[in-house]
C-alpha cells in the first residue's frame, strides 16, 4: 500500500473503508460551531418573521429538526461516531435577503462534533426551504462550513466570521 493511502484514518490497510478506533483518546472537552444560510425573496423572509408561513413556525421547527439531526448524525453519516451530546444551540439571524443558521454543539469525548454542527445547519436549512417553499420556490442554501471548533489533538481552530 502506498505511504499516502496508509495515512488516511478512515480506511484499513486494504484500502477498505472504517471506523477509526477512537478507544485509547482521552477524553477532552470539544465543541464546534458551523454556519450557513439560505437566501430568499424579501416577501418570504417577512412571512417567517412575523410567523405568517402557511406551514406554521418556520424557525422554531428548524431548531427542533437540527438539534435532532446534531443527535442522529451517526445514523446520516456512515463513519461518524454515535456522540452523547452535552448541548446543541441553534441560532438565527435575519440578513438583507437572507437567514442565517448558526449551530453549536459540545461534549466531553474522544472525538469532535464537527460533523454533528455541520448537519444541524444543514438540516435547519432544509428545513426552512420545506415549510417555506410555498412562498419561494427558488431559495438558495449556501455557505455551509465549519466556523469554530476546540478540543481534540488540533485544539483550536477558527474560520473568518461569515457576514449575514
């Protein structure tokens, strides 16, 4: 096998795909948080603001659909980790033609929760799209990153502040 194959963490010495045994790391404290948003019409944008969307609370589903996603990861994402989460926090934020999700999640483990933020947002913003595509067919998710994440054998790391 070639040098660059075997440093790969998530495939065996065959080349086959794997779970990294995470059972000899110690247990630190880790969070991450990760971002995106979903552009729309100013009229849809305005129906979720004053909770007028025909499917009803637009941003209070999104939060419940995301922090179930944060806990389901493991299930979504073949090699991530079944994670107890500590906390899962979802935030957003009306922008000029936009709404922006914010997703941040800790624990104390032996692996990150990267994965888990980035599909909390992801499913936030699905979210948003189904319950208010009545009143715009044509938004637009963009963005999706990792912002923050601590913890772990990398520490800190730290991504430049998106702009709502």
């Amino acid at each position: 096998m070639s040098k660059r194959l075997s440093e790969l963490t998530h495939l065996d010495e065959s080349g086959a795909a794997r779970m990294v045994n995470v059972g000899s790391k110690a247990q630190t404290d880790r969070s991450a948080t990760a971002y995106g948003r979903i552009r729309m019409s100013k009229e849809a944008i305005a129906a979720i603001h004053a909770g007028d969307a025909p499917k009803g609370d637009v941003l209070g589903t999104a939060r419940i659909a995301a922090i179930m996603a944060a806990k389901r990861t493991a299930e979504l994402i073949p090699l991530c980790h079944p994670l107890g989460l500590d906390a899962v926090e979802i935030e957003f934020d009306y922008g000029d033609g936009s709404i922006a999700v914010k997703a941040t999640a800790s624990l104390t483990g032996k692996t990150g929760v990267e994965m888990e933020v980035m599909v909390a947002v992801t499913t936030a913003l699905l979210t948003i799209y189904d319950m208010a595509k009545a009143l715009d067919k044509g938004m637009v998710i963009e963005e999706v990153r990792l912002l923050e994440k601590k913890g772990g054998k990398s520490d800190h790391w730290r991504a430049e502040e998106p702009s709502a």
